[in-house]
C-alpha cells in the first residue's frame, strides 16, 4: 500500500506545475485543479472555476463573473 501511495505521489508530481508568487506563496496546477499553498483549491469545469470556499467563477468571453457579484475583466 505505502509503494501504490508512492507511486501516485510521483505521477501527480511529475503531471503538475507549480507557480511561486512574489509573496512567497504557490499554487500547484494539475489537470483541472489547482492547489493552493494555504491548503484551498480552485476546480475549473468548462468555463466555470469553482473554489473550496463555495465561490465560484464564470467566464463569458473577456469577462469573469463571481459569485459575490464583482467581476473581472481580461485586457489584451
């Protein structure tokens, strides 16, 4: 059981990246999720991202709309 759990570790290392924020944070992508450094996690299904916390994002176009009412907007 230990060298299944190993192996798993090693696919799921080898299958990521990991992207290092100037605050000294990371965020682990692998697949279509991607894991946060304070132990949150963010799913992406089509073209909504959907959080650990319960919010959620949908894209439409340029334009990300969150669940809190804000959204965001992506500048060429």
């Amino acid at each position: 059981m230990k060298k299944l759990i190993f192996v798993m570790l090693a696919i799921f290392i080898a299958n990521s990246e990991t992207i290092w924020h100037s605050d000294g944070s990371y965020t682990t992508i692998n697949g279509d999720t991607a894991w946060h450094g304070d132990g949150s996690y963010s799913t992406r299904s089509g073209d909504t991202i959907y959080h650990s916390d319960g919010s959620y994002s949908t894209r439409s176009g340029d334009t990300y709309y969150h669940s809190d009412g804000s959204y965001s907007t992506i500048m060429p």
